[in-house]
C-alpha cells in the first residue's frame, strides 16, 4: 500500500464522495438485513398458526382467520419487496458516489501524468519507447482506477455489512454462526488463488494482443514495401501464427475461469448445507424456529458475495499497487532542464557557443567537442557535415532540449540557462530533419505554433515554404485533414509543410535541420529564393549535408565528427579546397548527372 499513498490526496480531494458513498453502503445493508428478519417473521407466523388453522376446520371462524392470517403475511411480502427497492436506489446511491469519485480521479491522474510527460525533457523520450509511456497513462491508470472504484466500494460493503450483521447472528446462535462462517475463508481463499491465476493469464493474453496488434499496424502501415516484394501470403502466415498464439492462452484462461463459478457454488452449498444442519439440531432441541433457519441461510447468502470478493478486491489492489509503483517511477523522474534567472524577454538573436562539448547521456556518445562559434543578430549560419557529425545536436543544444555537458551557450550574452523555457522556445522556429506533421487539417499544422490563427500569416506562410500551390490544388485545399504522421503528403510536401509551421511564427531565431533533404533541385532552389527573404534580418541557422543550401549563410562551418574542421563564406572554403570544396564538388557532379 506504500506506493498507492500517492493516491491519498485525491482520495482528501473526493472525501465527502466517500463518506456519502459510505453512508449509502450502511443504509443498503440496512435494507438487505431486515428483510431476512421478515422472513424470519413471516415463517414464524405460519408455524405458529398453520396447526390453529387447521383445528379449526369445517368452523366458519377458519376463513376468517384465514384472511388475517394471509394479511399478515402479505404485509410482509410488501415490506420485504419495498425494502428490495429502497436497497437498489441506494445501491445506485453508492455507484453514483464511489464509482463516479474513481472516474474524476482517473481524469485528474490521466492529466497530471500527461502535464508531467509535457514537461519531461526529451532525454527522458529517448531511454523510454512510446509504448511503455501510453501503457502508464491507459492501462496502469485503469488498473488504478479500479482499486479506487470497485475494490474500495467491496472493501467498504464487506466491513459495514460484518460490523452490522455477525453481531446479530451471534445475538441469535453462536454455534449456528460458526458452523455458517466456517467454509467462508475458504472460498475467499479459494477465489483469491483463481483469481491470480486468472490475472497471470489475462497479462499473457494482453502481451500476445500486443504482438498481435504491433503486427497487424506494422503489415498495415508497410502495406506498399508488402505488395511490392510479393510477400502478401507470408504476411497472413505469420499472422496466422500470432492469431494461434493468442487462441491458446485465451483457451488456457478459460479454463481457469470456469474453475470460478463452481468452486464458488460449491461451498456456498457447503456453508448452507452446514447451517441448516446445525440448525435443525438446535430446532429440535426447541432453542431456534424455522424462521431462525432460514434467517441464517439469507445471512449466509448476504455475506457470500463480500467473502468472495475479498480475494477479488486483493488481487485489484495488488495489480493497482504494481501500476501506481510503475506511475510513480515516472512521475518521481525531474526535468533538470529548468530556468535558473527564469528571464522573460524578447530576444535579438546573437547565438555564441563558447567550448561547448555535449555527451548524450543515454548512449555515452561525444556528438560535440570543445565547439566555439558566434552567429550576430540578422546573421545566418549553414552548418555543414555528414551524418553524424553533430550537425542536429546543435540544434537540439540551442532550443535547449539538451543541456551542454561542458562549456557554456549564450543567447545576447545571457547564459541559455537563464532564460524562461517558453518564452525562449516561442521566439524559436525550427524544422526537424525528421517531419512530423499531426493528423489534422494542412491549415492548423501550419499555425501550429500560432497563439491566435490568421488566415493571412498561414497563407503567406505556406507561399514562402513554396507549398501553397500544392494545397490549394486539394479538393478540400487548407481543410485537408493528413493521415497519420502526415502521409497523405509527399516527403517534399511534409518538408514544405514544416517550414511553413516554422516559419509563420515570425521567429527571432530560424533553425533548417536538412530541411530540403525532401525536394528535388527545381523546388530547393524556389524555397532557397524565398528562404533569402524570410532569412533577412532574422538569426538563421541552415544545418545540411547538401553545399547548395549553404550559399544562403554569411558563415559557413564544416562539422567532422563533433570538430568544426573549417570555417568562413562559400568562397573562403572554396579557396581552401578541403574538404567543404571536396564535398562541393562531389555535388555539383551529381546534379550534372541528374
């Protein structure tokens, strides 16, 4: 229960769902005990009378004592049924109160995981795979719900009804109550193993779906790479196999389960049987009636359903207690990319890196080493450098994804670190190498950024990244909604498409990461036109393997394995003839071919 603590302070949050929820469990036993007692009542009456009744027969008087002796009995039966009434509204009382609570807390635990995902650096997305993460906000948070629904509304009905009802059957008979309650931590038992066996089976079931959900996407997302290698009957094979997979461990959960109900019924018998063997002693020995007995068997028949879900609600708070510890893992984790001046100002855009060596802290890997370089407000920079070099991770180093391990980086003289996170990454416009583009309109991926929409900054934006003839040639234009990760589009539209989103935010610092990797020549060269006008009194940083976006920036720095190995304009490298020339003339050979 330690790691299930956190959840105490929603639980102080909703304590008068509790409490209330608490109040409505003590009045519903109170309408399930008192009926037992009417039949008590009722059976009584009838054993009573039964021989008075027929003493009297061939009298006139037997009907009348006929019609209040059935009187007396129907009055029972309306009570009882008034009391089966009253027990469900209350009953609904109780969902309306405990299991509503369990929901607002899902809601609230389901927020504050996904807050806390939010603001999580993206060190923490690369050690942890997506799956995991959606696992811990839907399946962990469910599990959890259904120890604070379900097995804490039980856990209530199971001690308000024992506190209630075995003081009145001890009242009654002790030895009669013994031999009742004799068989019933048994069942509880009983049902706790089974249910553990069924809970150890559902997890195989859940990982085999797994697979078999990851299969079926895969074969549906690759369905192109599939029809073009011939390979549509192997695909059904394997699926075939996955599918047996899954039929075996449902039949072998179904076997456990049908272990549940007999077992139950078997010693619910047993309890009964007992307590009218017991019983029936002590009615001959004249110290209980029938009406004791069959008193006794309703009490027995009200406790059943408590017992049983005690093994039942232990097993929920043991799946809960393991998913809030895997919650808790993650909601304990603490961004350690936090302002420490927490400055909130517009920027000019001077970017200085000052001996700035940077370690991913995942994989150990040395992606900068002792970098220096200055990039004044206005002025552009083209990084250039093969795949590997360091090239993204001064990107990622600039918005601040990463903090440097070693030197120091600047923005208009002012430590990075000093800078309020939001207000630096609003002035901030990037396109990752690797586009991702949400599944919604082509309009709001564009002002994705944008505090307010308008219409015209889309627009302009979407002419500036050269893409707006492609959208508006859609049947739907801007309205287009994208497929997932945007692949209704074409790699140069998606490319297009970010550099509209980066662009329209009228960024004080501009950063291309291979932004043009997509393109073909004709349309790079469009963009590049466009790109100078956008560029124009902005910081702008071009990171590329290709020299032509290069010829864009004031400065140009030549990146080998984390080392700036040359720097200056394009004509200053080309006067150099190493490697920058080396590279620039491998490029200009290939578009003469192409």
């Amino acid at each position: 229960m330690k790691e299930l603590g956190y959840l105490n302070k929603y639980l102080l949050k909703y304590k008068w769902l509790i409490i209330l929820g608490t109040v409505f469990i003590i009045i519903s036993n109170v309408f399930q005990i008192v009926p037992a007692q009417l039949v008590r009542y009722a059976i009584d009456l009838v054993a009573d009378n039964i021989r008075i009744h027929q003493s009297l027969s061939g009298l006139h008087l037997q009907d009348e004592f006929f019609n209040v002796f059935a009187f007396g009995i129907l009055i029972y039966a309306l009570l009882i049924l008034v009391m089966a009434l009253l027990r469900g509204i209350f009953l609904y009382f109780v969902r309306q109160t405990l299991i509503v609570m369990s929901r607002h807390i899902e809601y609230d635990l389901k927020n504050e995981i996904f807050e806390h995902y939010q603001a999580l650096p993206l060190s923490f997305y690369r050690k942890n795979n997506t799956g995991d993460l959606m696992n811990r906000i839907s399946e962990d948070v469910s599990r959890v719900r259904m120890y604070l629904g379900p097995a804490i509304m039980y856990g209530l009905q199971l001690i308000t009804l024992f506190i209630m009802l075995i003081p009145i059957m001890f009242a009654i008979s002790t030895e009669l109550t013994w031999y009742a309650l004799s068989p019933l931590p048994f069942l509880s038992l009983s049902i706790f193993i089974v249910n553990n066996q069924i809970e150890r089976r559902s997890e195989e079931i859940q990982k085999s779906q797994s697979k078999l959900s990851t299969f079926v996407q895969e074969a549906f997302s690759g369905i192109r790479v599939i029809k073009s290698f011939n390979r549509e009957q192997e695909s059904i094979n394997n699926f075939t196999s996955e599918t047996e997979r899954y039929k075996k461990q449902s039949m072998k959960l179904t076997k456990v389960q049908s272990l549940f109900h007999p077992l139950m019924l078997g010693l619910i018998g047993l309890s009964t049987i007992l307590a009218i063997y017991a019983g029936s002693t002590q009615v001959i020995n004249g110290n209980l009636t029938f009406g004791n007995i069959a008193e006794f068997v309703i009490y027995v028949n009200l406790l059943t359903w408590p017992v049983t879900s005690l093994g039942y609600t232990t097993s929920l708070v043991k799946r809960a207690e393991a998913s809030q510890k895997r919650i808790n893992e993650f909601l304990k984790t603490g961004n350690d990319i936090i302002s420490e001046q927490n400055i909130s100002r517009e920027i000019e855009g001077k970017i200085e890196f000052r001996n700035v060596t940077f370690v991913y802290p995942d994989t150990g890997i040395k992606a900068l080493k002792n970098i220096s370089f200055t990039v004044n407000p206005g002025e552009s920079l083209a990084i250039i450098g093969a795949t590997g070099s360091g090239k993204s991770t001064i990107s990622n180093l600039i918005s601040r994804l990463f903090d440097v391990s070693e030197g120091e980086i600047l923005i208009d003289g002012t430590p990075i670190k000093s800078y309020n996170l939001t207000k630096l990454r609003s002035q901030i416009g990037y396109v990752p190498q690797d586009v991702f583009l949400f599944s919604d309109t082509i309009y709001n991926n564009i002002g994705f950024g944008l505090a307010d929409f308008q219409k015209e900054k889309v627009y302009q934006a979407a002419k500036d990244a050269d893409v707006y003839n492609n959208i508006v040639a859609f049947p739907h234009g801007f309205d287009t909604r994208l497929g997932e990760r945007g692949i209704t589009l074409s790699g140069g539209q998606k490319q297009r498409v970010s550099i509209a989103r980066a662009i329209v935010r009228d960024p004080k610092i501009l950063m291309l990461d291979d932004a043009l990797s997509a393109v073909d020549t004709k349309t790079e060269n469009n963009i590049l036109n466009s790109m100078k006008r956008i560029m124009k009194g902005r910081t702008s940083i071009v990171i590329s393997h290709r020299v032509s976006s290069a010829k864009l920036a004031n400065k140009i720095i030549v990146l080998v394995d984390g080392h700036i190995v040359e720097e200056g304009t394009h004509e200053e490298l080309l006067s150099k003839e190493g490697i920058y020339t080396e590279l620039y003339e491998k490029q200009v050979q290939v578009d003469e071919v192409d």
